[in-house]
C-alpha cells in the first residue's frame, strides 16, 4: 500500500512539473503608430508591453513608475520625411521624463485621452494634445518658449500588434 502511494505521488508529481513547465510565458505586445501634422510633419513609434501582465486600461505619466509599458519610442520627421530627432521616453520599464503621458486600451489597442510624448527640453519636440481632438507637434526654443511646428485634429494611427 505505501509503494502504490509512492508510486502515485511520483507521478502526480512528474505530470505536475510537466503541466508548469509547458505553460505558455508570457508575450510581449510590440505595437506601432504614426501621426501625420496637416502642414507634413509626422511622428512613428513603438510601444511595448506584457499581454499577460497589462490591464485592460494602460494610463501613464512622467515622474512615476511604468504601470504597464517596458518601452516607448517615438520619432519626429520633416514634410520631406527627413528624421528630425528620437526619444526613448520609456526603457526597461522606466520613464525617462517628468512629462510623458500615454493612454492605451489594450483590448481594442487604441491610444485614447490625453498625450505627451517626446523631448522636454529646450531644443526638443513632443507631441501634445488629446486623441480624436486635437493634437500639436511643439518644439521647444534654446529660451524654453513653446512653438507649434504642426497640428491635426487628433487622429494617430495604431497598426496591429506583433508579437
């Protein structure tokens, strides 16, 4: 009766271990978008995230930790699609800025609400502005007076994640 016990602990054992290790890991979500000014101006980027850890809402802001997002790039680009300059605003889980904003429903991934991504610096670029409304590309002068290089009425294009 105990080696039958034995042998059943054994295997239950085996089948668990077999069971844990054959689970899935988790996936990182890499996602593109693009912005496009009415006077030609554009900005790309791409965002990272665990699908297995982010809530169904990803709100984040400068100055504290990452809620959900690894990483978050963007970068600005002239009428003639020349590179002007790249922000890693988000790097291993941590924001690289006090004014960094970001909203992102992981369910139907769209960007939502209010945005602030980019420089903040004199001589950077950010796009600010609220999503379906109204965004501007601004660009910070070596005084720190805000000029606004272009706008749109808030439309920023999101592609399909890749895993």
């Amino acid at each position: 009766m105990k080696r039958i016990f034995a042998q059943l602990v054994v295997v239950t054992s085996l089948a668990l271990s077999f069971t844990l290790t054959s689970i899935v890991p988790a996936q990182a979500i890499t996602v593109n978008f693009s912005w496009q000014g009415n006077q030609g101006y554009s900005a790309t980027g791409t965002f990272h995230y665990d699908e297995k850890k982010a809530a169904d809402i990803i709100s984040e802001k400068g100055g504290s930790e990452t809620k959900g997002l690894d990483k978050f790039t963007v970068s600005f680009y002239d009428p003639s699609n020349q590179n002007i300059i790249d922000y890693d605003n988000i790097s291993n889980g941590v924001l690289m800025g006090d004014y960094f904003q970001f909203n992102l429903n992981t369910i139907n991934q769209k960007i939502f609400g209010s945005i602030d991504i980019g420089g903040e610096s004199s001589g950077d670029m950010y796009l600010k502005g609220t999503v379906d409304t109204h965004l501007s590309l601004i660009q910070v002068s070596a005084s720190g007076a805000e000029e606004i290089v272009d706008i749109n009425f808030g439309a920023i294009v999101v592609q399909s994640p890749v895993n």
